[in-house]
C-alpha cells in the first residue's frame, strides 16, 4: 500500500517529486564537495552513478506513477546528452575518454520504467540497482585493488574489478527479491546467471554500453528465469 495513501492525490504528488529531488540534490552536493576537496574524479563520477540510481528505488517506494518516472527519465536522458557536448556537468562524465555512457543509463530507465513500472517494478529496479551498485563497485574495487589487468576495445578492466561486478550484482538481487517475497532457493537460481552475465556485459561492452546492456540484461533475464522457475 502506498505510504501517502491517506492524503490527496496533489499532496502526494508533491511529496514524491520533493522526495527525489532532495536526494538528487543530496547526490550532487556530495559529489562537489569531494570535487572540491579534490578527491579521486572516478571516486566522484561513482558517487553521482550510485546516488542516482537510488532514484528508482526512490520511485518505487514512494509508488510514484510511470508517466513521472518516463518523463523524468527522458529529461535526464537530454540533459546527459546535453552534458556530452558542452560538459555543462563535468561530474556526469566518463574520467579519461569521451563516451555516451551517462546517456546510455538514462535511456535504460526510461526503457525499463515504460516497459516495467505497471506491473513488475521489482524488475526494473534490479536492473538500475544492479548497473549503479554493481558496475560502481567494480570501478572502485578495480582501481584500487585491480591486479590482474585486461584490455578489450580500448578499455581496461581487471579480474577483481569484474568479481565485485558479480559479487555485488548477486547481493543486490538477493536483497531485492528478500524484500519483495523473501529468499527462496530458486532466487539463486536467477542472480547467479543474471550477475554473470551482468559482469561479462561490464567487461566487454565497448564505449560506456554497458550502461544500457547491464540493465536491460539484467531485469528481463530475471523476469524470465523467474518465471520459469
């Protein structure tokens, strides 16, 4: 049941809207005041990659409806494009190349939100939730801890980096289908294979592509195995 449920449809409205937009300003007050203090510019870029993707979790909480969440995705998805060009917003870029990766996130929003929110949102906030927390750790990890080092069209990626891809992918899913229906045997079953693939994507998908494999891949691949098994 929806926590506003109480309250009038404009007071509800009001309050969702505020909610992600005091977060999203949480996210980017962070991100400046470590850019300020001159921390690690991938350090930064993750921050932002991590907190916004906790918009969508946001969003379902809250049971904001899917005209919102699409129209929100959209913007954000031009004003990434817009960043692209004119670097309006340096924190939103890749550190040390020039890709459509920020684009490509928003986009899989946008995607998942119209294709899922109705009637399975649990599924389109593993994919977002699995992209932000799964491919932000493995930057970290990789870059901190990266020892066993691989280079694919231009990218370099490390062993480590893609075991905390699939390590974190894998505890994401658990904790999403703990708080939807509780863990079951068969939910293992799903975020084994998802967060595989999900790290294969991270690794080998060139030029900031991940950001809309990784997602796409996986909330329809957990939608099917679950409802096959």
């Amino acid at each position: 049941m929806p926590i506003t449920s109480d309250i009038s449809p404009t007071t509800t409205l009001i309050i969702q809207i505020s909610a992600v937009a005091i977060w999203l300003g949480i996210v980017f007050l962070a991100s400046q005041i470590l850019h300020r203090f001159k921390q690690d510019p991938e350090l930064v870029r993750k921050v932002v990659h991590i907190g916004t993707g906790h918009v969508l979790l946001i969003a379902w909480w809250l049971h904001i409806p899917v005209w919102i969440c699409v129209t929100a995705g959209i913007l954000f998805s031009a004003i990434a494009l817009f960043s692209h060009y004119t670097s309006v917003f340096p924190m939103l870029n890749n550190v040390g190349r020039k890709t459509y990766g920020i684009f490509y996130y928003a986009l899989s929003i946008s995607i998942l939100v119209a294709f899922l929110w109705d009637s399975h949102p649990q599924y389109a906030v593993i994919g977002v939730m699995v992209m932000s927390w799964g491919d932000g750790m493995a930057a970290l990890i990789g870059k901190r801890f990266g020892k066993h080092t691989f280079v694919y069209m231009g990218n370099q990626r490390s062993l480590e980096g893609s075991f905390a891809m699939f390590a974190t992918s894998l505890l994401v899913m658990l904790c999403i289908f703990g708080f939807t229906h509780g863990i079951r045997l068969n939910d293992l079953k799903v975020a084994m294979p998802v967060a595989a693939i999900a790290a294969l994507l991270e690794a080998f998908s060139p030029g900031g592509t991940d950001n809309l494999s990784v997602p796409l891949s996986s909330a329809f691949l957990s939608y099917a195995l679950q409802s096959i098994f």
